[in-house]
C-alpha cells in the first residue's frame, strides 16, 4: 500500500483533463435512440448543456434533472447487451463490456440500502423500483467520483479504490465481485494481496470483503472466514468484516451462520451489532440477551434456509412468532415477494403472535407492493397490532398507497384476485379473518380501481380518488380507540419492541388526508390534535377558497390558542378576513393575555378595520377592567393618531380615559397617555434618528480627485504574484507541517492544501530563528524572493507593498452585480491586469512580509490611493444599485488599507490624514447615495473625525441610530446591529475620556430611546431595536420606572428570534442593563420603591433577575442573607 499523500500525488498521473469533455464527444456519436439517455445520466440536457444552472437555485431545474435521469434509467433498462456496451463505453471506454453484462444477468438481487437495511432479494428483473436501486447506485457512483479516471481498467480501480473514499471503496466491492465472476483472476488476486498488505499498491478496506464475499469464489469466502475467526480482539476488524456478511453470495452467508455459531462469536458485541442488520431483531437493545439465544435464533435461520420444505411445515404450524418471524425471513432472504405472499395470510391468524411476526415481516420488507396489507392490519382488533401498522404506513397526501408505478398495477391485480378467492374461503362472515380480509380487499381494490381508472372523465376521477384512499376514513373510525394520553403497551413478541400508542398522533395525520373531504369533518377531532396538528387544520382551512361560518368560528378557535405556532398559521387565514363585529369582540376579549405575538396579531387585525370600526375598539379596550385590555386600546389609539387616522376622535378617547380613571391610572398607562394628550407628539422614526438629527447639518462629503504624488502600480506587482503561483507549482511536493481538524501537526505537501488556512501563519511573537524551525520551507520561499528578477523589483523597492495592494485587488473581482462595464473602464486601467492569484499565493506573500516588513507610515500612500480609485468610479452617484459598485476588490483595496492601517497606527495619523479619511468614508457611506453609516463605519473612525473637526454630533447620531434598509415583515436580519452604540452605550468607555462631546451624545440617545421605548404598548417602537443594544440603561430611575411600566409581565429569559423585540424582552433587558449610581444609596432607593408602590413579590423577583441590585433590595426589605442567598444561586446554576 502507498503513504496517502503520495497516492494522493500519483493519482494525478491516471487523470484525464476535461474528462465531461470526453465523455460528451463519445456521446455525441452514439445512436440517437439512447444518446439523450446517455447525457441525462449525467445531468444533461440532449443538447449536452447542464440541466441545472450554476448561477442560480432553481428547485424546477432540478426536477427537470432527476425526471431525464429517471426516464434514462428507464429506457436503458430495454437495451440489449451490444447497446448497454456502447452506453457504458462511452462513459468508461474500458469497463463497457463489464457494465452491460453487470447490468443484464438473471437472478437475484438486494434491493434494500442504508445502514438499517435487511439482505431481503427478490428477481433482477423485478417490476418494483426496488430492484433497480443496486444497479443504480452503483452507476451513479461511478459517474459522479471516477470521471476523472474513465480510461483506466477493472484491475486499476481493484487496486487504487481505498484513495478514492471509503463509502466508493465499499460500493465498488460489489462490482469487482461481479468481475471475479466473470473469470477476472486479477481482481481476486489484487484484493487478496490487499487484505494481505502485500500488494505495492492497494490495501485492506470493505471493498476487499465485500468484493470476496459476494462472488461466488469458496477460496475468498473461506479467506475471510480465517480473517474474521483470527480478528480476535481486534473488534474494529471484526466489525469491519461482519458489516458486509449480510449483502455476501447466499451461500458464503450460509456458511458465515455456522461460522459465527460455531465459534461462540455471539459474545462480542459487534457480531450482535451485524446481527441486528441481519435479523431486524433490535438485539443490541436487549440487555438480557445471552450468547445462547442468539446462537439458537441463528441455528433456526440456518435450518430454514437449507430446507424450505421444512421450514415451510414449520410455519404452518408453529405458535411461536420469533419461529414465525424467522421462517418468513429466511424465505424473504431468496425472495421478497415469495415472503410477502406467504405474510398476508396469516395477518389474519387467531393467534396475536403470528399475525405480529407476519405484520413485523412486512414492516421489514419495505416494499410498496406490502402498503395495503399493512394499512388493513392497521383495523386489527389487538391495538398493538393496529399501532404497528400505524408506524409503518404513509400518512401523507401524495404517499405511497396512491402513487404506485403502473409496472406494478399487475401484482396489485393479483393481489386483489387472490384476496378475493381467500374471501370466498371463508366460510363465516362475521369472523376476524373475514373482517380483516374484507378490509385488505378495500386497500387492494381501491388502488388498482385509482390506477386503471379513466383519467380523461374528470368526474370518475374525482370519486375514484374518493373511494381509493381512505387513509383518513381508517383513522377517523380508530382513533376512539387509541388511549387519549400516551400510553406504552406490552410487547407481544420481543421485549424490545414495545409499542406507545397515543390518539393525538392518529388526528395529526388527519389534515394532510382531507382531499376534498368536507372541512368540517376534522372537527370532532381537533381536541384530540397536538400543536401540528392544530396548525395543519388552520392551513388546511386558509387553503379552502370558500370558508363556511363553521370554518371561520374554528380559526378564531385555533388564533386564540396556546400555542404560537398554532396562532401563526390562523391567523395566515384570519388576517385575510374583514372582521364581523361580533369577531372584533372576540379578537378584543383576547387581549386580556399577555402572549406578545397575540397581542400583536391581534391589534394588527383591529387596525385593519375603518376608522370608525377602530375608534370603538379603541374606546371598549380603553374602559375595560382588565389592564392588559386598556393598555392595548392605548396602543391601539396611539397608532390610530401616528398614522393620522382620526387623530382627534382618538385622542378625544385618550382625554376622556385618562379624566375617567383619574389617580387610578398604572405606570405604564401613564407613560402611554402623556404624549397623546400633547399637541406636539409626533412618531418617533429612525429617519432624524428619534428626533436627535438634523440631516441639514450633517457634514459634507466632498467628491475624491484624483492624485499623483505616488507611483501606484508599476507592472512587478503582477511579475511577483505570476511567480509566486509557478514557485507553488514548482514545489508542490514539498513537505509542509499543517493543523488538521484537531489542530494536529502533520506533514503534508504543498500542492496538497486544498484549504489556505490550513497553512501556518507568521507569528509576530516569535523570533526569526522560530519562524524557520516552524516552517522549514520558509527558506526555499526566502531565498527564491531575494533572487528574483529585475522584473519583480521597483527602484523604490516597493513591489512587496504593491503586491500585497495588487492581492486585495484581485480579491472581490472587478464590479458589483448589475453595473455597466463603462464603470469601471478606468479602475481597470488604473490597476492593469492581475492575474488570479493561487490558494496559498497572498499566504506566502505573509511570509515575505514577515522576513521583510513594509515602510511605514504609509497613511498618504493609502489615501491617496484610495481617493485616485474611487474618482475613477465613473457614473455611481446616479445607480439605483449603488452599492454594488463598493463590493468591488479594487475599490476595496487602498481604502481598506487605508482604514487597516489607521486601526493598527492611529496615534501616527495626523488631523489632515484623519479628514481625509472621514470624507472618503463620508462619500462612500453616505454623499455617493447609500445615505447611511450604520454598520459601516467603526466607532474609533467617527470619534477621531468628531476630535478634529471634521464630524459632528449629526454624524454621530446617524452612525449610532441608522435607519434601517426597508425589509419585508419578519425578515429582521435586514435590521442594523447597532453594535456602534453597543461600544459606547456601557458604563464605562474609555473614547470618553479622549473625545469632547461623545458622553453628552450618548447619553441624549440613551435618554430619547428610554423616552419613546418606555412609552410604547404591544407594537414595537423605532427605539425598541436600538433599546437592545444598550449595555447600560440607567440607574434606580430607569430601574423603577421600567419596573413599573411592566407591571405584572413576566421577565424574559432565553432568546426569541421572532419575538426578540416584543415588550417584555426589551423591557426585561433595560432592567438587567441598569447598575446602582453613586447617588443611588440604599436609603434613597428604599424611598423610591415606596413611592413608586412595588410589592414586595415584584422586589424579589428584581433581585433574582438583575442581582445588581440584590443588596438594595435586602435592604429595602430587611431581609438578612437575601442578598448572598441570590448570589449564591447564580453562582450555583
């Protein structure tokens, strides 16, 4: 076997270069008949182009692809063998006569995939989709990982399969066993010498047992028999082996039974791991099980699969299901179909048992033609039997039971015929098997009646679909008899299969098969129905074009339950509604709750109505008695003003409300009531950033020239970054210690970094001599950079800075989505032609740099850079995409450097430097027609233009307030992260100390979102999200004032995506974002609590949640130890 870095190196010598090139010319000469066939295999279109485009998702793309690859495989299927090996060929000129005969042979095959699958086979030529699946799988294989390798050999891929990846490894096992079959001495001796570790090349893997075990070789089989009885406590090999036994030739399986038995092999728990796969028998999850009882279950498999004779009296007799279950899976192991025959019979057998190993049997089959027989046992009188079909049926629209292949319609004909003459041989009607097989004929009829029906008479279509699926009819007569509450049930046969029936999972599936059922027939079960199942019902309904009062009254039903997710899909339907005023009451009596989606939803609904509407719920929610009502008609009324709907009337209400409940009004009515009760009030926005801004003082941005001080790019830039990609290719087999995944060091090659960032990095805090020892290779890079050419040097020596300058350019490309070419004519003559740089190139510029550091003070060089760039972005100002522009890697460049380098060297930048600075982000940021600093500009960039001059506090509050980009409803990621006024919003920040002015600006924006945010009711403020950023609200006032503005509403913990914003999370963040002032002494807050009348309950709950403020509280109280009590907790949860 060879080291993996140097078979990964090696294998580039067997490449082939374009190989889809190669394959489509091949394609092109093949006959017309199967060449759309042969591109579709590939995801092609006839034409050779890709069926699904690179640039975009386009979910009809990949439908359209997976419906030619169907349809190929399809048509391929009725070549003949001469045809197969002109298909294949073209492929892989070398495997074509290998693959068609591999993919016409008669017999048997295992049909069954996935790590839980059973080695259950059934006729190649099968009409199931199932006994295609080992072909294709195969196939597809091959066509998606080996391209690459298409002109070489069976014999090659036997030896070179474990570079290639394991899961291929272990597929191609399969086909270098049909190889061996086929006389192919060479495979067979390869994988033996790589089993051995004798072979130069290949080595030891799956592919090597599976490949031995499913040909029909005895020297393999009996090669790893030896390999698996001398694993001995080698359980990683022994696991290895015994994972591919069950897909093995039946007769080496066979003799692996008796191997295993034998050899008390049962005592390790990777043969019960395999066995599991096997059997179906769920061992390892049986503590109890002994080495004698799966040696005896064994013995029994092995009896029955040497004499199906016997195994068949046996059957017929036995009580026992195990022997049951057993004897159906040693028939199912030569023939699926002869075992589903056999089960259906016995689903309807007095004894429990052996309907549940038949039932057990059919579950394990997994094949579409076993559906009906396992949705009849679904009405089986014993509920375990019902739950057990229960999990294995398709409960959703669309499922198997209604869409089977018409290449199966005659199987389900003779089903139904031998149903049929099993129904005539019962003699009493009304016994079990009667029931059960009148049932079974339903299923049966039904789906052959929707098959073969008339698809042109619409309305036989119509009742056919009907009377075919009656799925929902089933569940609706079971479901009384499934326990309302969960409930685990003995187990029949195996203590490890113990069914929990439960109602509610019956009703949930209950939607999705309504069809054209009548709505109202989900009713009676909606109790029954978890939180899905609720919300299926409101989909279900918001689908129905015409909605009955019936349906109306239950989706105010479901918009007032207790569960979000359930409310959310309501009220999809209800939001549509025009409300009834009887509902208007009803969607107003919901208000009393203090869910805030509910609350939001429900004001929502209420704004929708016309004025006059909206003033009257506004006025009944304002005199209500509940608190949670009033403060929503607020809120309500205080939209009806923002918005200039009737804002008279409704501040009239507002007046009359606050004389009406006088020194009865709550904290938080008050704080709602005071500005509408003001001629003044107006909306707060985000566009004057809550009122602080004004946009005519905000300082200008003068448009950049360009400037000729420097010489900015001289050609080396480019000579350097083309060497550096040759010196990569040059010493791609050079060793290179990387981190692995671990964080590892291992030796790889050079040409072998996939990933650049596995590549060590410079250290500036080790020395020179360090740096060597960490990456040797750094003097073959070194001394290759100190002999380079005239052409790679600048008589200003430089080209380094030029390089690492050229490198960003090229980074980002050249423009923005949607920009003329004509932009950027100029910026690409400025910068000349880059070429692409290699993965590790600006890695290996790090460590020039780092041996050979750039001149400083480079701040003018950067500017003016940057200004002569962006003045050659011609046309911008007038884009409607104005931002693309700036994605650009070349405008990117020296402004970027530019604020890099004022980042690592600020105390170095002069005034005029630090101005110059501004207007360049001022321009791009804001005058060039994005209009906006918010998440753009750093905190130390605008305070450093506010010490100088040349920003003002309107910059500031436009920087820490920005208004947000318009967005859909819900879409928040498209919401500013304020993280500017999270950097200065704590308590303590030193900018504060060098920049004049800055506390003053934070504290107004601080104060005005307190004001606006601390006012609101349900619907969210302009001040809500920037409320959320702040790191430090307040004092004891904003504490208690908070405090009070909440009321009863329970402090949040956790996070909410969608519900980040709602009133009790923000309010419940100012709360812990407050800290004791030096003027809030424990007296004074003692006084404040007083007057302010907080209870006792809430003080408590204070102290737990922002314990801050415990010792005030202790306190306040004169509880001795609450406060240490409360520490103590945190400190322990």
């Amino acid at each position: 076997m060879l080291n993996p870095k140097v078979a990964e190196e090696r294998l580039k010598e067997y490449s082939v270069d374009k190989p889809l090139a190669l394959q489509k010319e091949r394609i092109a000469e093949l006959p017309g008949a199967f060449r759309q066939s042969a591109f579709a295999l590939l995801g092609l279109k006839p034409d050779g182009t890709p069926f699904v485009s690179d640039t975009k998702y386009d979910n009809k793309q990949y439908e359209a692809q997976n419906k030619g690859r169907e349809a190929a495989y399809r048509q391929i299927d009725t070549l003949t063998v001469a045809e197969l090996e002109k298909l294949f060929a073209a492929y892989f000129p070398r495997l074509g006569t290998l693959l068609a005969a591999w993919w016409k042979p008669d017999g048997r095959t295992l049909y069954q995939g996935s790590y839980n699958r059973r080695p259950f086979r059934m006729d190649r030529g099968a009409s199931s989709d199932e006994s295609r699946n080992e072909r294709r799988q195969i196939l597809s294989v091959l066509l998606h990982n080996f391209t690459q390798y298409q002109e070489m050999p069976i014999e090659w891929f036997a030896a070179w399969i474990p570079y290639l990846g394991a899961y291929n490894a272990d597929n191609m096992g399969k086909l270098f066993a049909f190889a061996i079959d086929s006389g192919n001495d060479a495979v067979f001796q390869t994988l033996i010498e790589s089993g051995k570790g004798e072979h130069e090349i290949g080595a030891m893997g799956r592919h090597v047992t599976r490949g031995l075990l499913s040909a029909s070789r005895e020297d393999g089989w009996e090669w790893v028999e030896k390999l698996l009885l001398a694993a001995q406590r080698q359980e990683g090999l022994r696991q290895s082996v015994l994972e591919v036994v069950d897909e093995a030739h039946p007769t080496a399986f066979r003799r692996m039974l008796k191997l295993i038995r034998e050899n008390d092999l049962f005592r390790f728990s990777a043969t019960v791991r395999a066995a599991d796969t096997w059997f179906g028998m769920n061992w390892v999850a049986y503590e109890k099980l002994s080495v004698k009882a799966a040696n005896a279950a064994t013995e029994t498999v092995e009896t029955f699969l040497a004499d199906p004779a016997g195994r068949d009296d046996v059957l017929r007799e036995t009580t026992d299901g195990q022997t049951v279950y057993l004897a159906l899976w040693s028939m199912a192991f030569d023939d699926a179909h002869a075992a589903l025959k056999a089960a259906v019979p016995l689903l309807s057998d007095p004894l429990l048992q052996r309907r549940y190993a038949a039932l057990h049997l059919l579950t394990e089959l997994r094949l579409k033609e076993a559906q009906p027989a396992i949705l009849a046992a679904f009405e089986d009188p014993d509920l375990r039997m019902a739950q057990k079909a229960f999990g294995a049926c398709n409960w959703y629209e669309g499922g198997a039971i209604g869409a089977i292949a018409a290449d199966q319609i005659a199987l389900l004909v003779g089903q139904d015929i031998a149903v049929t003459n099993m129904l005539e041989q019962v003699a009493e009607p009304n016994t079990p098997a009667f029931g059960f097989l009148s049932s079974l004929k339903e299923a049966v009829s039904g789906i052959v009646a929707a098959i073969t029906g008339d698809p042109g008479d619409e309305k036989q279509e119509e009742e056919t679909v009907a009377v075919s699926d009656d799925r929902f009819e089933r569940l609706e007569r079971n479901i009384p008899r499934f326990p309302a509450r969960a409930k685990e049930l003995e187990p029949v046969i195996w203590d490890w299969d113990k069914q929990t029936a439960h109602a509610e999972n019956l009703a949930d599936r209950m939607p999705n098969l309504l069809g054209k059922r009548p709505v109202e027939r989900l009713f009676p079960f909606v109790s029954v129905m978890s939180s899905y199942g609720r919300s299926s019902i409101a989909t279900t309904i918001a689908n129905r074009k015409d909605k009955t009062p019936e349906m109306r009254e239950l989706l105010f039903d479901l918009f007032a339950d207790t569960q979000s997710y359930v409310r959310d899909s309501a009220l999809k339907a209800v939001e549509k509604f025009t409300l009834a005023d009887d509902e208007a009451e009803r969607i107003e009596g919901l208000l009393t709750r203090k869910a805030a989606d509910l609350r939001k939803a429900s004001l929502s609904l209420l704004l929708k109505r016309d004025d006059e509407k909206a003033l009257q719920s506004g006025e009944r929610l304002t005199g209500a008695k509940d608190a949670n009502q009033r403060v929503a008609g607020l809120d309500l009324l205080t939209q009806m003003v923002e918005k200039k709907r009737e804002p008279v009337r409704a501040k009239a209400i507002v007046t009359g409300f606050v004389a009406a409940r006088a020194d009865k009004l709550t904290a938080a009515e008050k704080a709602m009531t005071e500005p509408l009760t003001s001629d003044t009030h107006v909306k707060a926005t985000l566009d004057d950033a809550l009122g602080l801004l004004d946009a005519t003082r905000l300082s200008v941005a003068p448009q950049p020239v360009e400037r000729n001080r420097f010489v900015y790019m001289t050609g080396s830039e480019t000579q350097i970054v083309a060497g550096l990609n040759a010196f990569i290719e040059k010493h791609k087999e050079a060793p290179v210690p990387v981190k692995n995944y671990s964080d590892d060091i291992e030796e790889t090659l050079l040409g072998n970094i996939r990933y650049a960032w596995h590549f060590p990095q410079p250290d500036p805090t080790k020395t020179i001599e360090e740096e060597y020892e960490r990456l040797p290779f750094l003097k073959t890079l070194i001394e290759w950079w100190e002999s380079r050419p005239d052409s790679m040097r600048d008589p200003d020596g430089w080209e380094l800075l030029r390089t690492t300058i050229a490198l960003a350019a090229a980074d980002g490309g050249v423009g923005g989505r949607g920009v003329k070419k004509e932009v950027w004519a100029d910026v690409e003559n400025f910068f000349g032609k880059i070429p692409m740089p290699k993965e590790l190139t600006p890695y290996l510029i790090r460590w020039i740099v780092r041996l050979n550091p750039l001149p400083e003070k480079l701040a003018d060089f950067y500017l003016d850079g940057a200004e002569t760039v962006i003045a050659r972005v011609k046309g911008m100002e007038v884009k409607k995409d104005v931002q693309s522009w700036r994605d650009s890697g070349r405008v990117q460049s020296y402004f970027n450097l530019a604020r890099q380098d004022f980042k690592e060297n600020a105390k170095d930048w002069s005034d005029e430097q630090i101005i110059r600075l501004w207007h360049l982000l001022n321009f791009v940021y804001r005058a060039s027609g994005i209009n906006d600093f918010g998440g753009n500009i750093q905190i130390e960039e605008i305070t450093a233009a506010l010490r100088v001059g040349a920003a003002n506090e309107h910059d500031l509050y436009r920087t820490l307030l920005p208004k947000p980009a318009p967005r859909k409803e819900n879409q928040y990621y498209h919401e500013p992260s304020y993280s500017e006024l999270a950097q200065v919003s704590g308590r303590k920040v030193p900018l504060f100390d060098t920049t004049p002015g800055l506390r003053e600006i934070v504290d107004n924006s601080r104060r005005r979102i307190l004001e606006v945010e601390l006012r609101r009711g349900d619907t969210e403020t302009a001040a809500s999200r920037p409320a959320l950023a702040l790191r430090y609200s307040g004092g004891m006032d904003v504490l208690l004032k908070t405090v009070a503005a909440m009321g009863k509403e329970t402090f949040a913990r956790g996070y909410s995506y969608y519900g980040q914003s709602n009133r009790s999370n923000v309010f419940s963040h100012l709360i812990r974002a407050t800290f004791p002032g030096e003027t809030d002494t424990f007296e004074a807050f003692a006084d404040a609590v007083k007057e302010a009348k907080i209870p006792e309950k809430r003080l408590v709950e204070v102290a737990v949640y922002a314990p801050q403020w415990a010792k005030h509280i202790t306190h306040t109280l004169g509880w001795d130890g609450l406060s240490d009590a409360i520490w103590w907790f945190h400190a322990h949860t």
